[in-house]
C-alpha cells in the first residue's frame, strides 16, 4: 500500500481529528485490533503459566 500525504506524521491527528477522514476509521479499526488482540494474547499466557 502507497503513503500518501505524509500520514505516518498525521497519526496522532487523525486519533483527536474525526472530519470525515477515511484514515480515521482505519485507525479506530487498528486500535480496537490491537486491544482485543492484547487480552486475548494475556489470557493465553495467564492460562499457560497458571
């Protein structure tokens, strides 16, 4: 996937800037990801080491 418009540098922009910006919802998206798969990740260890 192309970079356009500099949007590594707008990442923190996007997260307290909702205009209507489809970066938005990715990155709402990648967020929501990246917590469920956190828990998910802390429960398998929890039941491995318990």
């Amino acid at each position: 996937r192309t970079v356009l418009r500099g949007e590594s540098s707008r990442k923190g922009a996007d997260l307290l800037d909702s205009s209507g910006d489809p970066d938005t919802s990715k990155t709402a998206a990648s967020w929501f990801g990246a917590c469920i798969f956190l828990i998910v990740a802390a429960t398998i260890l929890r039941s491995f080491f318990l």
